[in-house]
C-alpha cells in the first residue's frame, strides 16, 4: 500500500480544484438544440416529412427575424420622432439577437442551413431551366478566360520580340 500523498502544497489550492471548474459549461454559450436530444423525437431525423417540418420550421423563424428586423429598424430611424420609445427598441433589438441565434441554432442542428431559402409558396425553376442557365454562365465564364488568355499571350508575344536596331545607320 502506498503511503498517503498529500493534495497539494499547504496554503495554496490543489491542481485538481482548478480542473474541476473547466467541467462546468460556459454560461455564455447558448445551448438550444442539445445534440443528444432531437427536434423531433421518436422520429426518423432523415425522413423526408421531418425535413419538411424543418424547413417549415425554418421559414417561419426566417419571418419572425424579418419583422422583429424591421421593427427595430423603424425605431432606430424614427428614434428622435415623438413617441418614439427607446425601450422598445432596444427590446426589438434583443429580440432580434436571440431570434437570429435561435435561427442559427435550428438551422445547423437540422441542416436546413445549406440550404437556399426560397420566399413561402415560391417553387424553383425546373433542373431543366437550372440547367441551362449553369451552362450558359459556365460558357461565358471560359469565354472570358479564353480572351484574357489571348490577351496575355499577344502582349509575351509583343515583349519577348527582337528589336529592330535598323534606326541609325
């Protein structure tokens, strides 16, 4: 049996005292969407009707973020207009920064967020149209390429040619 090993130096704090305050979660950070614990529980978080929840879920905080966002601007454009409450907007303000976190949260956890947000009821163009208007991007894009190649390779032309030394004879 070993002999008892003593804590630490008398007078000062063990090491192990200031490990055990790391264990605690940072009260600063956020924790909307534990990992453990799903948006939907029960469910298959890869089923396409949760997915579409989801992004339902994400349009409608998308809407909440948009009218709190104009609320505090409209108070911090008529801030000097009588009747104006600063009180209120600054609640606006704070209300927006917890929606938008909120947001953030919902759509990193959910994977909404790689995702374009298209407006309620607005459908994307068919793979069709996508396709051709990719294409036609990608032609003018070489296009452009293929120009300022040329360009370059007349101007190494121009600069790499002897010179004529014919002037003065």
């Amino acid at each position: 049996m070993l002999p008892h090993q003593p804590r630490g130096v008398p007078g000062y704090p063990g090491i192990q005292a200031g490990f055990d305050a790391l264990q605690q979660p940072f009260s600063s950070q956020p924790n909307f969407l534990p990992q453990d614990q799903s948006l939907h529980p029960g469910a298959d978080p890869n089923s396409p009707e949760i997915f579409k929840q989801n992004i339902q879920m994400v349009q409608n905080n998308v809407a909440r973020v948009q009218d709190l966002a104009r609320r505090a601007l409209n108070g911090i454009q008529n801030a000097y207009h009588p009747g104006s409450s600063p009180a209120q907007t600054e609640a606006d303000i704070a209300s927006l920064t917890q929606s938008l976190e909120i947001l953030l949260g919902i759509m990193k956890h959910t994977g909404v967020g790689g995702l374009p947000l298209l407006p309620t009821g607005v459908k994307p163009p068919p793979e069709s149209v996508m396709l051709k208007a990719a294409s036609a991007e990608v032609q003018t894009l070489f296009a452009q390429l293929e120009q300022s190649q040329n360009r370059a390779a007349v101007t190494a032309n121009y600069l790499g040619a002897p010179e004529n030394t014919t002037r003065g004879r």
